[in-house]
C-alpha cells in the first residue's frame, strides 16, 4: 500500500460508479505518473470496490478504501484526507469517478501547488471555463446557487461548488474537519469557505467540465435545498 515514493495522491469517493471506475482509474494512471489513487467506496451495491481491488492487486499506486454504507461525499474525503496525511503525502487532489473531470489538467493543478498556491481549484465560472452536456434546467440551479452562495458568503471564489481541486498538505493538516457542518455536497462549498477564511492562497484554473455520461447523478432536491440552508449557517456560525 502506498510504497510508491509518489508525493501526490488522487482521492475519488464513489457510490455505484461501475460503468465509469476501471476506465477512469486508467486514464488517471496514464496521464498523471506522479499520482497514486485511492478509491473511498461506500459499498456501492454494484460491486464498484470489488473492481478497483482487482485494478490494486496488479497496481501498486492504486489503493481501496471501503466503508461500510452511504456517508456522504464530505465524510469520504475526509477520511480520505486523514488516510493521505497519515502516510506523508504533499498534495491532493479530488476528482469525481464520472469523467467530468478530466484527467489532463492534474498536470496544471500540481504546477499551480508547487508554484506556491495553497488550494488550486478547477473551475468552471473564470475566463476559459465551461460545462459541456447539461441542460437549460441544470445551467439554472447550478447558476442560481453559484450566485446565491456567492452573494451570502461574501467570497471572491466564483466557482464554489468545484469538486475538482488539489491541496498543499498544510491546508488538510489545518482545516477544522471534524467541526464542518456538512456531510454531503455541500461540503464543497463549506471548504472553499474556510480555506479563504483561513488566509490561505486560493487560486481558480479554467476547465472544462463534462457531464457524465454513465451511471446515475446523485444530485437531488434535498441537495439543493440543504445548500441554501447551510450556505446561511456558514455565514453566520463559523
Ligand atoms: N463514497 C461516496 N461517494 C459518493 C457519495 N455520493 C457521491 N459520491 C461520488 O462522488 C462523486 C460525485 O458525485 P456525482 O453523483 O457525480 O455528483 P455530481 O457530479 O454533483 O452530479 P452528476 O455528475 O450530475 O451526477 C462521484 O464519484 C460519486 O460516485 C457518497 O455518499 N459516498
Ligand atoms: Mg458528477
């Protein structure tokens, strides 16, 4: 496990991501060699861990982790950060399984860390940015609470909800993980927040970002509506 010498460590938490994971992990391997992986699963019913323990038996950069249900995309990188720290890894990186984000600008998001940035976020909303492959209805809600929290938080961050980023170690070794409120999406958002707060140098590269195409969303109402509420909290809490 992690024997690699590699400073740089990819964390992808997924939930039935079986279409996507073996695909990914490989692009990920290929276009990023100073990487290695670890996988949150929180036993996906779909067998998705038992794919990347196949993929880590032959390949020692990739690594497994699996807990025992649903806990929320914030608890799992958590944990993931924990596991990271925990073995003297310098930055890391969080990427969706569904091939939104594209493995090619790990390159730049490392450049951007080892150039002296703290938190390097791949955004959607600066110069060069965008989303391919969503709807009208999608652009709106996305829009709408990238605004919303915007304007509620007071940050100069425009794409809060970014789930693509890299992390200078020191960032992971100082944020108050156990006192954030969210568990979930939102947890994006709510570390964006804190770092800024915090003083640490944030900066925003422009991708493209690409709607999945295989295995289902796990975005819903309560999601959305849990966000305008915590966006709330944050601002008057913490
Ligand atoms: N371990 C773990 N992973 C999760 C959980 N919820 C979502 N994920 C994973 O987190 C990543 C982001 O989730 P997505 O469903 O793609 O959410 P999204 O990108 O906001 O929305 P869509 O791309 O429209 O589906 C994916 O790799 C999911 O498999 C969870 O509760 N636990
Ligand atoms: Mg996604």
């Amino acid at each position: 496990m992690a024997r690699t010498g590699n400073k740089d460590l990819i964390i992808t938490p997924t939930f039935n991501e079986k279409e996507n994971i073996a695909a990914f992990i490989e692009a990920v391997l290929k276009q990023f060699p100073e990487g290695d992986f670890l996988v949150i699963d929180d036993s996906s019913p779909d067998g998705t861990a038992g794919i990347v323990e196949d993929i880590a038996r032959s390949e020692g950069r990739v690594n497994l982790v699996t807990r025992p249900g649903k806990m929320g995309l914030g608890s799992a990188y958590r944990d993931g950060f924990r596991w990271a720290l925990e073995r003297g890894y310098e930055r890391v990186y969080e990427m969706d399984a569904d091939f939104s984000h594209d493995p090619k600008y790990l390159p730049l998001l490392m450049e951007e860390l080892l150039g002296g940035h703290d938190l390097v976020i791949g955004s959607r909303r600066v110069k060069g940015g965008g989303v391919e492959g969503w709807g009208l209805f999608r652009h709106l809600i996305s829009g709408g609470g990238s605004v919303y929290s915007r304007i509620v938080l007071g940050i100069p961050i425009r794409d809060l909800t970014a789930g693509f980023k890299g992390f200078r170690r020191g960032v992971l070794e100082s944020l108050p993980w156990e006192r954030f409120l969210s568990q979930g999406f939102f947890f994006q958002v709510e570390t964006h927040y804190r770092a800024w707060k915090a003083g640490f140098k944030i900066k925003e590269i422009p991708i493209l970002f690409r709607d999945r195409t295989a295995g289902k969303s796990k975005m819903n109402k309560k999601i959305i509506f849990e966000g305008l509420y915590l966006a709330l909290k944050l601002r008057f809490k913490v």
